[in-house]
C-alpha cells in the first residue's frame, strides 16, 4: 500500500515537472552529436551536439545534456552541419507566362492584367507543389525562400516559405514581405511597352493609388452623403507599399536601370530591395548610402574560352591587337564576377536571390565566385543565411544556428562548397527529411 502511495506521489510531481518545463504538451527533441557546426560568421564546433524541439533550436555546443527524451543521430565525426539556406527572392513553384497573347482592343489601355501589373496575386494561392524546384532546392541545402512570381511589370507578392517538396504549400512562413516590381514591358502590343513607359506608368499608379487611400479614409470618416469608393485590388494591393509597410523587391541589373529606381524613388517614396543587381557594384557607393540592400544574382557571365585555352601550350601565339582586346574582355570579365565582393567591401548588406537560375547551376557558380570572384567560403556562408535573412527580417529567427533560433539546417557529408559534398538530413522549421546518398566514383 505504500509503495503505490509512494508510486502515486512520484507520478503526480513527475507530471507536475513536465508540466512547468512544457514537456507534456511538447513533441519529442531530437539531436544529432558528434558532428561539426558550422555559424554563418564562419566559426565551427567540432564534435558538436545540436537539440531542437518543436521547431526551435534548444542546444547546441560541444558538450551539451542531451535530453533524456530525445531522438539521437550520431554523426560519427564526420557529418557537417550548417545554416538552412535562404533565397531571397526564388521563382520556385510559379505558374508559367501565357505566352499566347492576342493584341488587345485599346493597346493604349489594355487593363492591368494584360499590362502585367498585378500586385494582388499572391504566390501562397497559386503555388504549383508539385514543382520539381521545390523537391531539389532542400538537396541543395535550402530551407527557406522568398517565392515571386513570373510575369511583367509587378507580377505580385513576395510570400516566405519553408520549403520542404510537396509540403511546402503548407508552409507558409508570411505572406507579403514585398512586392516584385521590374522593368519589364507588356507582353506583345500593349501599353507598357518600353522602360519608360513602365516609370510612366508607375507614377500614375502611386496617384491612383493615393487618391483610393484618402477617398476611403474620407468615407470612413463621414456618416452619409459621400459615395462608398469602388474597391480595386490592384491598387489596393499596393497601399503598403505607398505606405512603407512594404518594399519594391526590383528586379534590376544594368547600371542605368539601378539609377531609375533611385530616381522613381526619390519622387514615389518607396522602400526596395534591389534583387540580381549583376552591376550594382558600379552604384555601391549610393547604395550604402541609401541603405538599400541588394539580393544578388550568381547567373555568371560566360568565362571567354580562350582563358581555358592558353593553359595549351601548343597555341600559337597572339597578336598585340588581340592582346588588347583580351585585356578588356579579361577586365570586363572580372568586374561582373567581382559584383558580390565590391558590394560587400563597400558596405552593402548582400543576400542570395536565385531569381530563375537553375538549382544544377548553383554550387558550380558558388565555385567560380570563390576562385575569380575573391570571396571566402565564410562570405559565401554569410550571404546564404544570415546576410538574407536581415533582409527579408528575419534576424533572430532565421539564418544561423543558435540558442533560440527556428531549426532551419541541413547536414552535409562534407563541407558544402567541397566537391561532391552531399546533403544527408534536411532540418525545415523542426520537420526532419532524409535524402538517399548518391553514389560517387572516387
């Protein structure tokens, strides 16, 4: 009889335990050990241990108290754990473009949609996840990404996911974190047809816009004799960006189109974030100075084939007048490659948008910025993650692994930029993911 009273007792404050520590509403923690971490400021922990639970990073350090309840992988010393990626701007999932579009009736006036401004969709409610983008990102070592939409002049929102394959739909992390803006004209013949046309067409916008704004705030204001103001959800859709809620995620590259923008803004008033930006290193100096961050591309420029071909030693020699012009084309190269690390150097918070390039296309171009673009594995690290994760907001939340922080990681075989590093485990908001490890020749 007393060993069930005793039995009783232990029971009731073992619940009581859990239940201070929120053990008994909690899914079970896991944790792989034995591996080494790697932080997005380039530092790493070997034989590491790392403990999450519902969703959130615990522990992690090198000798850390495992909790009794958790689910343990051992690394074997030999795995490599790192920050989920981030893209900032991806167009995994998108619906494809109509490409069979017919004149309009009044090209002048063709209506939003087939003028390409649709800032009203949102890529939460059209998401293909079935696409294979989303399957293969998280074999990449993505976790997390800022999903646009295709299109022409502002396709729609910005909308932040967990990306997880198929599941990715249910993911939704926060639904319009900008608006994707970029200088690119109506399809076939219809009004905006040129660049112009398109800051033309963005000032009328904002008036429009402004003037819904007030005469809603005016018929909320009066209790009769003023008419309800026809609702329009494109223009409406663009009230917190008007408002600085929200910013312009343009879609820029030449050195003359980053310069519109800073004009547009400077008249329209609005918050951006510059996304590709292959020559904003030429605007380095003003982008710092605007504070306006840039979620670069790494669609490379082609490498001229005759820097591969000189390594022959059977190639005839060259003439002074092509030596010149290789000199130039050698400059020009190098420039473009350079964009990250001039922008970076100059103080521009730099983050990763893949904005189309193909997933296949990622590493190797990582590669090319490390051996012709002067960046360190640790910049490239820090651009990935947290570099990304400050611009979309996301600070202490995303882009590292630390005490507190969502568990958004993925562990690799090898260190990442290794060649035929592979990723094992995918870690998204908690949810754990095994991969088939490929088979490789030594």
């Amino acid at each position: 009889m007393k060993k069930t009273a005793r039995l009783i007792v232990f029971c009731f404050a073992f619940l009581m335990v859990c239940s201070l520590q929120g053990w008994s509403q909690s899914s079970p923690a896991e944790a792989f050990k034995n591996v080494t971490i790697h932080t997005s400021d380039g530092n790493s922990i070997e034989g590491g241990t790392i403990v999450w639970r519902n969703g959130v990073i615990t522990d992690v350090d090198k000798n850390v108290d495992i909790p009794f309840d958790a689910y343990v992988r051992d690394g074997g010393d030999s795995l490599h754990v790192y920050p989920g990626f981030i893209d900032g701007h991806a167009l995994w999932g998108s619906p494809d473009i109509d490409e069979d579009i017919e004149t309009p009736g009044e090209p002048g006036n063709p209506g939003y949609g087939r003028a390409g401004i649709q800032p009203e969709r949102k890529p939460s409610e059209l998401l293909q996840a079935d696409s294979k983008a989303l399957s293969e990102a998280p074999k990449e070592g993505f976790t997390t990404a800022a999903l646009g939409l295709k299109g022409q002049m502002l396709p729609g929102q910005v909308d932040l996911f967990f990306i997880n394959g198929k599941k990715t739909e249910d993911l939704l992390l926060e639904q319009g974190v900008g608006v994707t803006a970029q200088f690119e004209e109506a399809q076939g013949q219809a009004y905006p047809s040129t660049t112009m046309g398109i800051m033309s067409q963005l000032r009328q916008l904002f008036n429009d816009t402004k003037a819904l704004q007030q005469q809603e705030q005016y018929f909320a204001s009066v209790s009769s004799n003023y008419p309800a103001p026809k609702q329009n959800k494109v223009l409406q859709a663009l009230y917190p960006v008007m408002d600085k809620q929200q910013p312009f995620y343009f879609v820029v590259d030449t050195e003359e189109n980053i310069e519109r923008i800073f004009q547009l803004q400077d008249e329209l008033g609005f918050e951006v974030v510059i996304v590709s930006g292959k020559e904003a290193y030429k605007k380095a100096e003003e982008l710092k100075q605007r504070e306006i961050p840039v979620l670069a591309s790494i669609d490379l420029p082609e490498e001229p084939k005759w820097r591969s071909e000189e390594e022959d030693e059977d190639q005839p020699e060259i003439t002074e007048e092509i030596r010149i012009f290789r000199d130039k084309q050698e400059a020009a190269y190098k420039a473009d490659i350079q964009n990250i690390a001039k922008l970076i150097d100059s103080g521009v918070k730099v983050g990763f948008a893949s904005n189309g390039l193909e997933l296949s296309e990622i590493n190797k171009n990582l590669m090319t910025l490390k051996e012709d673009g002067d960046l360190e594995d640790e910049e490239i690290l820090q651009m990935l993650t947290q570099s990304t994760a400050d611009i979309l907001g996301y600070s202490n939340q995303l882009g590292n692994i630390d005490e507190g922080r969502i568990a958004s990681f993925t562990v690799f075989t090898k260190p990442f930029m290794e060649e035929k590093a592979q990723a094992l485990y995918s870690i998204t908001d908690g949810n754990l993911t095994e991969f088939e490890q490929e088979s490789s020749e030594e």
